[in-house]
C-alpha cells in the first residue's frame, strides 16, 4: 500500500513539472499577442534579471506576481507573456494570475525559449 502511494506521489509531481516548464503559447501567438499589446513579464529574481533579460520585459518575481501585475493596473483580460530561466516559475506564476481572474496570462517558458518566441518584435 505505501509503495502504491509513493508511486502515485511521484507520477502527480513528475506530471506537475512537466507540465508547469512546457510553454503554453507557440510563436505565432506570442507575436499575436504583442501585436495586441502583450506586456512581457520576467518572473525570475531581480539578481536573474540584473544579468539580462528579454528586451522590453518587467521584472516580478513569482512569488509576487499577482501583487506586481496589480501594481500595473493592467485589465484582467490584458495580455501578459510570462518567462523564467526555465518554465516553472513562469508557469506558476501564469496559473496564479489565471486563478486571480487574468484571463490572458501565458507561460512562454524558459528564457531561450521566449526569445525564440518573441525574436523579431519592436518590444
């Protein structure tokens, strides 16, 4: 019995992580969605974001993502593209806007992978 627990532990955190790193936007939409005005949230740490980041991008940490977007004023349905160093927190931070009512908060990601998304944009 306890191994059957731990075995379903395991899968429910692996699925957890899988999940939570994977983009949930592709190019196409991501260059949509700055087309519409997107606003390009860094969710790494300000000593992360000190040592580069995406052009155009504001830094709030994941663990203050919902207060930080507040502090914008942004609507709810504001389109907001989030990206970390690897696609966890930002996809954290995406599902806490999202339960806090943001309609249109996607996770672009890591780092690499949200530059390749929004390569080519005056952001």
């Amino acid at each position: 019995m306890n191994n059957i627990v731990i075995t379903l532990i395991i899968v429910i955190v692996f699925i957890i992580f899988y999940f939570s790193r994977k983009p949930d936007i592709n190019k196409q939409e991501a260059q949509t969605m700055l087309s519409q005005g997107a606003h390009i949230i860094d969710a790494r740490s300000p000593g992360e974001y000190a040592g580069g980041c995406i052009d155009g991008a504001v830094n709030i940490p994941h663990t203050d993502i919902v207060a930080g977007i507040a502090k914008l004023n942004l609507p709810k349905d504001a389109p907001i593209i989030l990206y970390c160093a690897s696609g966890m927190r930002s996809g954290s931070a995406a599902r806490a806007l999202k339960t806090a009512g943001y309609t249109n908060a996607h996770n672009a990601g890591g780092m690499g992978q949200a530059q390749q998304m929004l390569a080519g944009t005056n952001k």
